[in-house]
C-alpha cells in the first residue's frame, strides 16, 4: 500500500495514480459503491481493482515491465478503465488515442511510440490488423470481444484476465515519474506524444475537478468529450474517481 495525500503539495514521494484514484477508494470503505455505469453493466470500486489487479498481473506475465508503452485504440468501456488503471499500477505507459484515426495512422502511433502492446476493441482492429507486419515493436494484441474468438496471433482482453490474482503491489513510481502519454492532434505536422506524469492527474483534479467543478462523491459525471482526449480522460474518469464518486 502507498500512502498519498489529498492535495499536490502532500504528495507522498511514492506515488501511483492507480493506487490514489482506485485502491484509495476501497481502502475509504467505498468497495461496494457503483464507480462505472456502463450500458447495464455497473462495476463498484472492489470490481474495478480486482479487474486493475488482474490486468496488470496479466501484462506481467506477458513481460511489460514499467515504462514500456501500451497502445489503446478502446471504445468508452469498463475495459478502457481497467486496461489504462492497470498498466499504470505496474509502472506501464498507457497510451489513449482517438478511435476515428486511419490505419496509416495508427502505424504511426504504433512506431513511434515504440508500443510493445495493443488493446483494441474487435471493430476497431478489424480495419487496422491487416497493417500489423508493420507495426515493428508491436509483440502483443489483446483484443476486446464479446462473442466472437480471436485469431492464434491475439489474445482476448477477458480470457487474459480470467482467474488472475486480484492481488497486486502497486509499481514504487515517484510523482514526478511517467504514468501515462497521449498524443496530439497533429495539426502542425506529424502528432506529437505528450508526458504526463503520475502527478498529473492528481493537480488537474484538484485544481479543476475539486475546486472549480466542485465533483464529490455524490456526483455522477457524463463526459461528451471520449476518453481518449484529454478533456474526457478527465471528465470521464480520474475527476469521479478521484472524488470517489461514479462514472
């Protein structure tokens, strides 16, 4: 467990995001309140670490190690959540990105980011797999299906994850370390792939989320900016979650 403090000046020195904006929750007796709506699914906060858990002790099995980067090509699901939550807690760059982008494009990411995995939801892959010989660092494609079976050179998102221990120590990450990237828009030329640092989520929730919004635990937010922008990253998640409130 690593204690952190409520506001950016308290940070501990040890420090990670998921461990503030997920297991913080539970430990605050929040286990059994709703954190995501989704469809009709409704996860509670003991759900969302167990699937955190259980994720990051996948990508461990499968060799990421902290630091490396993890494409996300991800509808606005529970899975989005879990999949960018557990990267951070084993010290794994998830890397959010629009999901309207063309095949070129996701090349692009892919390369220049260096992502030793994807996840990806099964209609979004659909128009991008056939390019996967040239995505050059790519060793991992975990897909997000529902009833269809994935390919011999895939994984599925929810038979990686099933029976994994719900049990994980949070990476010993610094506040000042890398939690996650995402990447511009690319307006100016080819798209640029920004840092953020595990404080970052904690300094925009307190600084926007808390004392301008005003989010508590008795709040439900609906974000019509997607996750993967950082408006929606925002308002879609660590702002409700840092609140202890639902998304």
């Amino acid at each position: 467990m690593i204690k952190v403090a409520s506001d950016l000046k308290g940070i501990a020195t040890k420090y990670n995001a998921a461990d503030r904006f997920i297991e913080e929750n539970v430990r605050n007796g929040r286990g059994e309140k709703v954190a995501i709506l989704s469809g009709d699914e409704q996860v509670t906060y003991q759900e969302l670490l167990n699937r955190v858990n259980q994720f990051g002790n996948a990508l461990k099995e499968l060799g990421v190690q902290n630091e490396n980067r993890m494409l996300m090509v991800m509808h606005d699901t529970a899975e989005n959540i879990v999949s960018f939550f557990g990267a951070v807690k084993i010290g794994a760059l998830p890397i959010p990105t629009n999901t309207m982008l063309q095949p070129q494009d996701y090349e692009y990411l892919l390369n220049h980011s260096r992502s030793k995995v994807l996840v990806v939801h099964e209609d979004l892959w659909s128009k991008i797999k056939a390019n996967r010989d040239r995505f050059v660092f790519l060793q991992h494609v975990i897909v997000v299906t529902e009833n269809t079976s994935v390919d011999a050179n895939e994984i599925d998102f929810h038979e990686l994850i099933h029976n994994k221990s719900t049990q994980l120590e949070s990476f010993m990450s610094v506040k000042d370390d890398p939690a996650f990237w995402l990447y511009s828009s690319g307006s100016t030329g080819n798209p640029k792939g920004v840092i953020h640092h595990q404080r970052s989520m904690e300094a925009a929730y307190n600084t926007y989320g808390k004392k301008v919004l005003g989010i508590n635990e008795n709040d439900i937010t609906f974000s019509a900016s997607k996750l993967f922008f950082a408006y929606g990253l925002g308002n879609g998640m660590y702002f409700p979650l840092g609140a202890g409130g639902t998304t």
